[in-house]
C-alpha cells in the first residue's frame, strides 16, 4: 500500500485542474489560461542567440553549472532592476531559478515551518496558496481595496499575528484581480515590514507589461532594513517555456536559497541562461516588451468593451493598467463552481474566484485571462458570457 | 531577524562546499569533483538538434508545457528503458523532471514526513542523504559488501523497521564507491519491497556507462507489484547542464509526483526536452554512449594501474566496470578530514568518505573521480596522493 506523506493532496482536490481540463474542449471559448500570446515569441531571434551560446560558450552551456546560476545572466538581472524599478543590488543579491515557482518553493522551504503563519492578500495567486500550503503554512488573509491590498488592514494583521513568517503580494498586476499597489502603499509595506520585522516576498511577473499609466517602482526599491525579497521571471517577457525566474535579496538569506536550491535541482537550466544573456545581447528587449505589451493592451480594450456590451447590469470587473488577467464579480450569485457550469453549457470558461482565497472565498467572482485570447473570439466569448451571467442573475432575481 | 524553518542547514555545515572550494585552487589536482568530460559534450550536434526544433517546434520549446514532460520525450524514454533494462512501461508511467536531483526532492516530497524512516546502502550518494535529510528522514543504514548492498542485512532492517517507508538504492556503479549490485540481489530487491511493503526508488544515473564486463537489468525490470519507482537522467551521456531527469513507475504514484512538480517548478525546460528528443532522432545515441565509456574505462585503468605503482601496502580500493567514481580505503586512518588536509598540502583532492555515511563513517576511506581527469594528470596526481597516503600510514605505524 502507497502511504504518501501528509503534504501530498487527496485524490479529487484538484479542481482548478478539472477546471481547466473541461475548458480545453476546443467549442469552448476560454478564458482560463493563464499563457502569454505565442504569436509574439521571439523563435528566429531566440534560434540565433542560441546557435551564438553554441558557438562560444558551448560546453559551458551543455556542463554542470552553479546553484546561484550564470553569473553573466545575475549580472543582466541587477542592471535591468536598477533601470525599471530602481533597485540597488550586486550580484550576490541574485539567484536565478527555474521559473518563479521556485522562488515560491525554496521560500517555503526556507521559511515556513508546519503551523507558521504566512500573510497573504486576499485573493491572491492559487499556486502561491498551495506551495505554502505544502509546507503547513496558516494563512493570515488581509483584505484588499480597489487599489490593492489594504495597508491598514495589514498593520492590523501584523499587530494581531506578530509571529508571522512571511508577507506574500504580487505588487503589479496581480493575479488574479489585475490591481496595481500605489507608490504610497509600497512605501508604507516596507515600512511596516521593518517595524514588525517581518520578511515580505514581492512576486513581479507582470509589471514589465504596462499599457496604461505611469509605472510604480517596486517595493524593494524602498526597502532600507531587508526585509523584502524581491522576485521576477524572464516567462511574460520571453519565454516562459525556458522555466527562468531569479529572486532577489540580502545575500544572507540567497546563500541559504541557493543551499536549498542545490539540494532541489542542483542548478538552472546552463543553455537557457545562456541564451537569455545572449538575446539580451542581440536585441532590444524593451522594444519586445513594447510589443506584448501594445498586444495585451488592445486586447484589454476589447475586454472592456464586450463586457460593457454584453455584461448584465450590476456585474464589476476590474480595468488593469497592465498584465494578462481582470476579475469579475456577479452580485447575487452564491455558488461560483455552479456558475461556472452554467457558461461551460453555453461554450465559455474562467476560473472561479474560490481557489484564490486563503480566507471565505467571495461568491460570484470568477478571473478572465486575455493575454493569450485571438482578438475575433473576444466579442464571441463574452456574448456567451454575457448570456449566462444574465440567466444567473435573472434566477438569483 | 531572519527567522529560517528547521530545514535550514547551519552556517558552516556545508563541509563538501567547503572541500570543493579547497580543491579548486588550480596548482591542486583534484580527484573531488563528478562532473562528465566536456571534450565529448557533442557541441556541433546538439547545435543542430536545437536549429530543427526551433524550427519545427519554436513556439512550443518557448511556450508553457506540462507538468509531466513532453510526450515526445517520455515515448523515447519508455522505448530506450525497454531496450536496455528490459523494463515494460507506458507513457503514462513517465515524469520528466528538472535533472534526477528532483527525483530526490519530490519523492522525499510525497513520502516522508518529520521522522519517518529511509533505508541506504551505506555509504551512499550524498546529495540524496542531505534531501532526505531536509524533510526529516531517520536513516536506517544498510550495509555493503563487494558486491553492494547486502541482501541478508536488508531483510534484517526491513524486519526490525516495518514502517520504512523508502530504501533508495544506487544499482550500477554506486555513487561513491563505484559497486555495482548482481542480478541475484536485484530479484531479493524487488522480492523483499513485495514481501514487506516498501517502496523502492532505484537511481540509475550511470547505468550506460558501462566499461567492463556484462550489463544486469534494473531492479524495476523484476517488479511486479509496483514496489520500486525507477530513476535515471540525461546528465551522463549527454549534458548535465540541460537539467534533465525521470521518474518511472505506477500512474499512482506518479500522479501525485506531478502535482508536487507542479507547485515546484511547474514543469521542465520545454526547449532542453525538445533539443534531446531531436538529438535521438538525428543522431546514433548509442555510438555516443560508447565513446564516453571507451574513454572513461581508459581513464580508469590509469587510475587502477596509478594505485597499483604508488599507494603503500594494504590500501585497498574498488575496480569498477562502469561510472565515474571509485572508493578506496587506507586503514590505520583515524581522522579522514585530517588525511584530506595532508592531501591538500601534496596539491592533490578528493572527497573526505564521511559525508556519504547515513550510520557511523568509516575512517580512512575517501571517493576519487576519474571521468573528467585528463589522462597526462592522472599519473601525476595519483604519485601525490601516494606520497601523503604513505606518509599518513607512516605515522599510524
């Protein structure tokens, strides 16, 4: 008999994966994914910065390398977050990982021991929730406001849980409701994460994709007592294919990642760094990310459009200034997953709000992506939505 | 204060880190390391393996993939593990993980909890001890004879541990001392998981290399009650850099790996995965895997032939038919950290046996690496380490 131990889940509990396997029927419009646009993929730049790896650093590419990762690419990481978010670091701030979902894990496993408290803003990013979930994290919900997570809110928390481990917030975009924190929030973050000493992780995937609006610098760039760990990915602004994230921070708390990390996977992944110290080298990234972000802007616009048009009176949904997702709620409805169905009967997939929340999940609120949606099923999509969210409403009248 | 979990190492106990520093001053010729040699990485192929899939598969390489690896990839492996193993398996039997160091870290992941017990061959692979150790393995060591594992002392542990949960095992050419286990031992393996329920995880990361002698199938080949899950990589016969590995055995068990790998690293590098299936395709892997072992058996015949001339009377060490280590043991030594410093001063490295120990280390043995020593230093090196190895049994007389 297989005896797993407690962190595995029970067979059945993987609804967002049940989720997203019935939206893959292909008559089904879905918003659910969460996948940057292909059609912008860099292949025949990427094809030749990599032939130049092999070329010049070819068996350094295809041998073992280290578990802080390709000093070249930790270098080309301190001098991009300098220019966009105007963080000071040195190389021994950095260590890059395979994608950003290992940030979560080696933070999880660095800090969260079973029945720590992890802070958390509520809703937040699903799989955040079950890495440190995994470890036997007590999630601490602190609640968010149109501008994001609530800094009131949070002080409270702190003073209420003053042994907590971690904050956790996805400062740009997040996921899943598309709201950005103001600069006066960030501000008053690190502020109160020095006053209470506790350790806060900023996960920025999005904010390099900013159709709209003046960028915020991070909230590491406020940081004087480090306390904020500060964590990106090259995956929405190359290519997420190549699993490269990196996290930043005081070069105490990366050596004891790094230590974790070389009993995790050894190392990243030597061709893919290569080839992004390498692209880096033959090409204008921002002029890319100009690009995706022109893309995902105008798509954004759709949505904000269909939705006007064929959304029931009463529905919210949020405008985000950047990133791939918005977050819908229908007033009225109680049961998120029976709603859910009923627009799966009519050709058209979310995700239901409920796996975001650490704390009560919000009923009716659902996340659409729109990063990886064709501009002629935009109209299409949400016409379907629109018709099952008004029969929702209709019954719950 | 940063407050770290339990898992955390201390400072200053990252004693190999420590050793591997030392060893690389580049006046020492250092037996310490276990990396493959980069003189046969074939560079020009996998340049032209990686055109085709940029090519063929471009977006695919740089966009999301799954959690379970690509079915490409997981076809050849179920087809190469037939071939060579006599191992049957389906697709479905099949993870692809980021290296087999991941192995290590789901599978302590899913099956141990604080304090459960995990029998090893002792000595063992020494990153899987520090793996294990982080979710709260109790080790329960294991003996080896010439032959490796010894069967009768297994049945004695499996006997007076009934709720072991794991024995890991190194079957062919064992990290560090170069054993490999007979075809007789193989079969009581895979009997005595049936007969006292516990799960196997065979690692099998040099298996190919094979020099000497005649191949044994896996232990994997002689289970019939999904008692073992088998394990191996790419690392060896191709390149380590590109962090790939696997996991094969029952959907169950497999299932529940995939979703740790999810909330770890959401899936492996899409373009390494594609690159090795379009290496296979172009190229005759076997002819490949012949090369390295023709090399490293020349290597390891001047390092037999090395021993022979220059270590004094009654070292002993092993002759291994295949992979990159061999163990030797130089008795009368009390203080093997001692013998690696004398070593040092003689500007010649290897790495100290007692990291490798799960039970109490045995004194005076140490590994020697012989896959990346160029064949003109390893004359050189080995006359050093008879020098210090001669003064040490000198001074225990």
């Amino acid at each position: 008999m297989v005896q797993f131990s407690k962190r595995v889940p029970a067979d059945g509990t993987d609804a967002v994966g049940a989720i997203l396997a019935a939206a893959a029927d292909p008559s089904v419009i879905s918003f659910a994914g969460g996948l940057p646009a292909p059609e912008l993929f860099p292949v025949a730049e990427m094809k030749k910065a990599v032939d130049t790896v092999f070329d010049e650093h070819g068996r350094e590419a295809m041998q073992y390398g280290a578990s802080r990762g390709v000093t070249e690419l930790r270098e080309l990481i301190t001098k991009r977050v300098k220019e966009r978010e105007g963080i000071d670091s040195k190389v021994e701030n950095v260590m890059v990982t395979t994608g950003s979902e290992q940030v979560l894990d080696l933070v999880g496993k660095a800090f969260i021991d079973e029945g720590d408290e992890v802070l958390v803003e509520d809703p937040t990013y699903l799989c955040a929730l079950d890495v440190y979930r995994s470890y036997g994290a007590k999630f601490v919900s602190v609640p968010q406001d149109d501008q994001g997570l609530r800094v009131d809110a949070l002080e409270e928390a702190l003073k209420n849980h003053p042994k907590a481990k971690l904050l956790y917030t996805v400062s740009n975009f997040q996921n899943p409701t598309g709201k950005t924190m103001p600069v006066d929030r960030r501000k008053k973050v690190a502020e109160l994460a020095a006053k209470y000493d506790v350790m806060v992780l900023e996960d920025n995937p999005y904010g390099d994709i900013r159709f709209e609006g003046e960028h915020v610098p991070a909230i590491k760039a406020f940081d004087t007592t480090d306390h904020v760990l500060y964590m990106s990915t090259f995956s929405k602004i190359l290519a997420p294919g190549f699993r490269l994230g990196w996290v930043l921070g005081d070069p105490k708390v990366i050596d004891k990642l790094t230590v974790l990390k070389q009993s995790t996977d050894l190392h990243t992944d030597q061709l893919a760094q290569w080839a992004v110290v390498e692209f880096f080298a033959q090409n204008d990234i921002n002029k890319h990310v100009d690009q995706i972000s022109a893309l995902y802007g105008k798509r954004k616009d759709l949505m904000i459009e269909g939705m006007k048009k064929y959304f029931p009176e009463g529905v919210k949904y949020t405008n985000p200034e950047g990133g791939m997702f918005l977050w819908v709620k229908v007033p009225g409805v109680t049961d998120t997953v029976e709603l859910f169905k009923k627009c799966l009967k009519e050709k058209v997939a979310f995700v239901p709000g409920d796996p975001f929340f650490a704390g009560k999940p919000e009923p009716g609120t659902f996340r659409l992506n729109y990063s990886n949606m064709q501009e002629d099923k935009i109209e299409e999509g949400l016409k379907r939505l629109g018709k099952a969210l008004s029969d929702a409403v209709n019954e719950n009248k």
